[in-house]
C-alpha cells in the first residue's frame, strides 16, 4: 500500500501502476514526463518503446484486447498526444481497456499557449471515457485507481489523462491505491427466466456475439448454451473468435457483406439474443438488419452498460450483464421440450462452410484466397491474427475460421495501420504463440515503422503485405461511384522484403501461389520478425467480384 516516506509524483505514478498488476506499457519519450521514465527505469514493467505514438497507442489498444486490463501509454504533449489520438479512437469504437498518460506544460504557464499547450478535456472530451489532468501530486493514487475502474467497468474504453510536468517533479507521503477489479453486473434472474420462454415460444431463434469484456469462461458458457439449446451462433464485425467455428452451430460473421442467406437468417429471427455487441453500423450492414427504433425480431439485448440498452434499438428485454455473468448465469434454463430450429442450425452451418471452403479464382499469378485456405490448414489454433483495415481483410474475415479465442485482432473502427502495432504486442504479450499481421500496401506503411520496434525487442511476427499498388478499398468504390475516373488512389510502393531487411529482419518477395507456402515457413524459421511481399493484381479486389465487374455497375 505504499510506504509513508515522500515520493516524488512520477514514482508515485509508477507505483501505481505496479499495485493495478500492470506488466507492460508503451512509450515515444518525451521532455514533459522525465520524472515518469526515471521512476520507469527501476521498475518491474516491460516498456517497449515505440517509433510513433499512433504505433505505441495501437500497441497498448491490443494489449487491452489481449488481457481486459488497461493497456498503457505514455506519450509526451502537443503533437505526441494527438500522434496518439487514432489508437484513441480505436479503444473508444471498440470497447477496449486503455489509459493514456500525457505529459502536459508546467501549471505556473496555463492559458498562455505555451509550448505544445493543449487542453486535454476539450481535445478527448468525446473521444476518451474520461479525460483529466492531475493538478495535486496527492490525488495521483485516487485518480489512477479510477482510472481503471473507468476503463474497464461497464463498456470499457480509453482514458486520458494529463500530467503537469511540474507536478511530477513534486513529492507527497500518500498511500497506494488497492487494486482495481472492474464489477461485473449480472442479470436479474427473472430476466434469465423472461428469455428462457421467449426462447419456448421461438421458432427461428439466432444469437449474436460481439463487444468486449468477454474471458474464457463466458465463452465456454456460450459454447455450452448453444449445445444445450441447439442454437445458430454468429460473430459480429471482427468478433469471430468469440465462438469456435469449428463448432457445428457456427452460424458466420455478420460483418461487412454477411452473405445473403446470413443477413437473411438476421432479419427473419424471431428472437434475437445480442450479447455484448451494440449491432452498430458495420455488423448491421448500415443499420439494415433491425428497424429502429423497434425491432421486427424480438430483441433480447444484453449490455454491461444500461446507457446503451435502448440507445439504437429499443430491446423487447434488456438484460444489463456482463457476458460472463450472463453466460454462468444461463446453466439454469432448460431447453423446451420440442427444439423446432434444429435443422436451421445445421443449415446455417453448412452455409457457413459453403461461403468459406474454397475461394475463387481471381486475375493474377498469385492466389490470395489460396493462401490463406493453406494458412488456415498451417497455422496452431492458438495463432494470434492481426489487420488493420482495407479490402485485403475481406479474405482474413472470410476464409481463415478463428477457433481459439483471443486470436484475432482487428479493429471495429477500421482504422488503417492497426495490424503491425498490434500483432507485435500479441507476440510481447504471448512469446510462444504463432502471431501473423495481414497488411495492406497502403494499410502497412501507416505504422510500418514499428518494424523497427520488432526488431530492436527481437518480436518475431510475420507480415504478409499484401500489394496491389493502390489504396484498394476506395478505388473500390470510386470504381462503383465514378467508373473510370480514378483519383488519388494510386500507390508506387517500396520493395517490402527489401525494407525488412533494411531494418534487420527477414524479408521474403512472393509473386506466385505456389511460392507463399516455402517463404512463409523459411520465415517462421528465422524466428526473426519478418515480412512477406505479396503481388497481387488489382483487378481481384474483393473474394467475388473482380474491379472490372464493379466498375460495369457503376452508377454514374
């Protein structure tokens, strides 16, 4: 609990960072947070230093991911702190753990624009959960200790605060925080009993999972619902690894482009179980699945947060629970006696299997969909698969059939250049685990400086850049908005393997199907972090429709 002897603010800080459990952080140093990296240099947390905070933000938004504790950043003030800001945003759209330490302008020069000044409240404001600055060395350990409360209870999400560089430098006699356990609301039984006969009277009942705040064991106690109840189970928008699709009642991601026989299955449900997902924008396919305010299905919508019971759609039950409350808290119903969706079940399966068995053929010597049914062949089911954001994701979504849980990392946000600061966190955090990134051209040099990262920690991740030499996804749509005029979407890229080695890493060119296989496996041998270029026509954009047929449709 901390001793009563003085400490300085920034030792203060650190200590408090030591009684919440916290192992790892990230940094770009800075001049306004001295007093934090001295206090840093003695003490027991892995500190990877970054080459851009908008690296260092994503690296600490995954590890959130990873774990449901905070990530933790440090960045310096001004430019360091809005450098920052896209790993931000991505905690904020996604529902993830993350507090953000920024050193801020002595208080002795507020409100003359000094130096880098920002006012942090205003620029966070409504971005971040909470966003304050600590003006008395004394309240550090009460306002850390909230902190985490904030970023972890309820729907979880980033905090910032700001840290007077003056402050830190003080010292105060103040005792350590306690360690922070976020609290988990668990449902009313009468509420558990209420979907127990809605799911009696059902005939075309679905589940959907998705958000954050799920464990090992809300995720077995799905599983084992599921079983119980023979009930079609989908994954929102880069949730996948939330429900094993191995598992016979894997119904598909509703993410971007469902499928048409899974968007249907959507909006003919008669009860609608949402655990944990809000059905924004991208898994709603632009708020199409479900009316609003009301739902033609029955929505049973269960939240950890009852600001967002009702926000869009007005639930026919809302259930405030964490999803491991709610899924310990389902073991006592039992199913109705007649299951009369059982063969629904085993239908959406088999779709689902249909849609990512066997991709097809697309222009160009290299096979991307061929690559990546072999990765899902190759790769452990424990393997860690990261992405940013780009029409290069559509073929990691549909083809590569997560299994284990926390293997996937993609952000909701679809925010570019997340992939590479977030895979080299999976493999920081899990040394031993398989971690691959999928980048786009475009995607990877966003935060392709973090290689460097990789290298200088000795974080063996594999890369596999995926280059069509142009920022794909908008020449996507221009091609269906203006056919043929294209603008401001043409890329001429580095040679990647090149760059890889240029930094001190493995780097493999692969410009055939039939290459990919050897240069992955010579790349996980090297145990080096490693990146492989691959050359892909332009003309295969998306799993099913070439560039050409896109732009045939055009509507201009």
């Amino acid at each position: 609990m901390g001793s009563g002897e003085a400490r300085t603010g920034g030792q203060i800080l650190v200590d408090q960072l030591i009684a919440q459990g916290v192992e790892r952080a990230t940094c770009v140093p800075g001049e306004s947070y001295l007093a934090v990296l001295d206090a840093l240099h003695d003490a027991k947390i892995d500190v990877l230093v970054c080459r851009n905070e908008g690296g260092a933000a994503m690296m600490a938004e995954a590890q959130g991911k990873l774990t449901g504790r905070p990530g933790i950043l440090f960045v310096t003030r001004g430019p360091g702190a809005t450098n920052a800001s896209p790993g931000i945003h991505i905690a904020r759209q996604d529902s993830t753990p993350l507090i953000v330490f920024v050193g801020q302008i002595d208080r002795s020069m507020r409100e003359r624009e000094a130096f880098q000044e920002l006012d942090y409240r205003a620029v966070f404001g409504t971005v971040a959960k909470w966003a304050t600055e600590i003006d008395q060395v004394e309240r550090i350990p009460e306002i850390v200790a909230r902190a985490f409360r904030v970023a972890m209870q309820g729907r979880p999400g980033p905090v910032v605060i700001a840290l007077p560089e003056d402050m830190l430098v003080e010292t105060a006699s103040v005792q350590d925080a306690p360690r922070v356990e976020p609290v988990e609301p668990w449902p009313a039984p009468q509420s558990v009993d209420e979907l127990g006969s809605l799911l009696a009277g059902a005939k075309k009942p679905l589940v959907i999972l998705g958000g954050s705040r799920w464990n090992a064991a809300a995720r077995e106690g799905i599983v084992r619902f599921s079983e119980r109840f023979g009930l079609p189970v989908a994954t929102s928008f880069r949730r996948a690894q939330l429900f094993p699709a191995d598992h016979p009642n894997y119904a598909g991601d509703v993410g971007i482009n469902p499928g048409p026989k899974l968007a249907e299955r959507v909006k003919s449900a008669d009860v609608l179980l949402l655990v944990g997902g809000r059905m924004s924008e991208m898994p709603s396919s632009s708020y199409t699945l479900l009316d609003i305010p009301n739902p033609k299905q029955i929505l049973v919508h269960v939240y950890p947060d009852a600001t967002e019971l009702g926000r869009v759609y007005q639930p026919a039950l809302a259930i405030e629970a964490s999803p491991a409350a709610f899924a310990a808290s389902l073991d006592r119903l039992e199913p109705p006696r007649q299951v009369p969706w059982l063969q629904a079940t085993a239908e959406a399966h088999a779709d689902y299997l249909e849609r990512t068995e066997t991709p097809k053929k697309q222009p160009g010597a290299f096979q991307y969909g061929d690559a990546m049914v072999w990765l899902r062949e190759r790769l452990p089911q424990d393997a860690i698969v990261a992405n940013g954001a780009g029409n290069f994701a559509v073929w990691v979504h549909r083809f590569m059939r997560m299994t284990g849980q926390r293997t996937q990392l993609s952000p909701t946000s679809g925010s570019m250049g997340y992939g590479p600061p977030a895979a080299i966190m999976a493999k920081r955090c899990y040394p031993d685990r398989v971690v691959v990134c999928f980048a786009g051209d475009g995607d990877f040099l966003m935060n392709g400086q973090e290689f460097a990262t990789a290298v200088q920690y000795g974080i063996g991740v594999i890369v596999v850049v995926v280059d069509n030499g142009m920022y794909g996804t908008i020449r996507m749509h221009q091609e269906r908005e203006y056919p043929g005029r294209v603008s401001a979407t043409k890329l001429v890229n580095p040679d990647f393997a090149a760059y890889a080695r240029a930094f001190g890493g493995h780097g493999e060119r692969v410009e055939r199907t039939e290459d990919f296989a050897p240069a992955f496996e010579r790349a996980l041998a090297s145990g080096q972090p490693a990146i492989i270029h691959c050359l892909v026509e332009p003309e295969a954009i998306t799993p099913d429709r070439t560039l050409s047929e896109i732009k045939g449709t055009g509507a201009r």
